[in-house]
C-alpha cells in the first residue's frame, strides 16, 4: 500500500486575524438596526397591551350592561400619576372616573409600568369611560407611545367616540407631546 502525506493545512495567524477584523466589522454595523429592531419590537408590544386593554373595557362595559373606565394608575388600585406607569381596568358603577369601592366597583385589570425608556401620552385625558353601550364619547384622543427616537418611530392608537380602537396613522402623530 501507498501512504500518502496529509499536511495539516489550517488558518494562519495572519487569516485568523483578517476573519476576526471583518466579522467585527460587520457586527458594528448590524448592531444599530439590530438594536433598532428590538426597540420597534418593545413599542409594538406596549401598544398592542394598551389595545387589549382598551378592547377589554369596552367589551366589558357591553357585556355587563355597565360603565367601565380604563386610567391610568401609579399604585394599581386607583386612578392617578402617568399613563407609561400602569392602568388600570375597572366597572365603574357610578361613571364617575373613579374607584370606589363603596358603590360595587370592581377591578377587571391591572397593567403594569411600560419598559424603561418609553413614554405613553394621552393630550388633556386621564382615563377613557365607557358607558353601558361601549361607546366612549368625550374621551376620543390619540394614545401616542414614544421612546429615545422620538416622534418618527412613535406608534399610537386612536380612540373613537364610538370606543372603537384604532392604530394611529403617522399624521396622527406629529409628535410626542
């Protein structure tokens, strides 16, 4: 039999580094759109928990035949601070904005703080009241929801009289104030 040389062929220490320089070359520029990516990811995700919310009151208030509030809440049990800090989703028997917990109001949900970094602005309204036939009238504004990037990438809903719910559209969001 004929033995044949193998030669162990592998990177040099000079290719090593040339692959090494380009990857990290590569990597610096996918990194801000990547970084990018997940910032739309987090904004899309606190809009679409804002909706469910908002969709929840409404569906209760038709459902139970009862005004439901959707507001904003520091503490979890009442009305009160900024919308990126929690709402909350509550029946609120007498419609008047408030929990009360002497004439039969009931927490329905509780929605946390939003991710650090984001803020949630709803211009000159603290809560959204819907009466018994889900319509949400006096209360229609814009949600808009806004990180670092400002206004261009800011993502909102629009709340109708009716109580529908709607994504804004980006004339509905010159900015984010």
């Amino acid at each position: 039999m004929h033995e044949s040389k193998h030669n162990n062929t592998g990177f040099t220490i000079l290719e090593l580094m040339i692959t090494l320089t380009v990857a990290a070359i590569l990597l610096s520029l996918a990194a801000p759109s990547f970084r990018d990516i997940i910032k739309d990811n987090r904004l899309i995700t606190e809009i679409n928990r804002l909706s469910a919310s908002l969709n929840l009151g409404r569906s209760e208030s038709i459902k139970r035949s009862l005004t439901v509030t959707v507001c904003k809440s520091d503490d979890a049990a009442s009305c009160g601070g900024d919308w990126h800090n929690g709402w909350i989703v509550f029946v609120d028997v007498d419609g008047d904005g408030s929990v009360d917990s002497g004439d039969g109001d009931e927490l329905i949900k509780v929605s946390p703080a939003l991710t650090s970094g984001t803020t949630l602005i709803f211009p000159n309204k603290n809560r959204v009241t819907y009466n018994a036939d889900g319509f949400s009238v006096g209360f229609n504004s814009t949600f808009k929801l806004c990180d670092d990037r400002g206004a261009s990438n800011a993502k909102g809903l629009v709340v109708s009289p009716t109580g529908r719910v709607r994504t804004a559209t980006s004339s509905d969001l010159a900015s984010c104030s």
